[in-house]
C-alpha cells in the first residue's frame, strides 16, 4: 500500500513532510494476547501488574534526569550548520 493510501492524504499534501512515519499493525496472536491481557488488568485492577513494575524507571531518578538535560544548551557551529543546510537542500532535489 502506497503511503498516501495508507494515510489518506493527498501525494501533494504528504509530499510537504520532510519525514514520515508509517506504524505497521501486524497480527500476532501471542503478542495481542498479552496486550489484551495488560489492558483488561489494568482496567480492572486500576494499576500495573506486579510482574510489569520492573521495567519501571523511579520518578525521582526521571526527574533528576530531565532537570540534569535541561542544564545543556546545544548549539549548532556555523560550519556545520551551513553543511546541513546545504544538504537539506541537496535532499530536496529529488
């Protein structure tokens, strides 16, 4: 299936979009089994299931971690944003 199918928008519209990304849906019986085995628990149950809390970062440690990022202040040099320019035009071309 073509993008502009998929999305239904027209190619000229999707054509203004420097990126796109499609999420494929695939079956998998095993996988939507446990999906809908998470869902309905925590519906029904109102939390996360002990056996899921693990992969769980603290909050605090998220928080410290998002406080630690927002001390950078990342700058572009001028010569290597003259080359992403030049290149984001180059892409453009074709």
């Amino acid at each position: 299936m073509k993008p502009h199918e998929n999305i239904n928008l027209s190619p000229a519209l999707l054509s203004r979009f420097d990126l796109l990304f499609l999420l494929l849906d695939r079956t998998d019986e095993d996988l939507d089994t446990k999906l809908a085995f998470h869902v309905a628990s925590v519906h029904k149950n109102l939390d996360i299931p002990k056996e899921e809390r693990k992969d769980q970062i603290n909050a605090d440690l998220m928080r410290a971690f998002i406080g630690h990022a927002q001390t950078f202040d990342p700058t572009i040099p001028y010569e290597l944003h003259n080359y992403i320019v030049a290149k984001y035009v180059e892409k453009r071309k074709f």
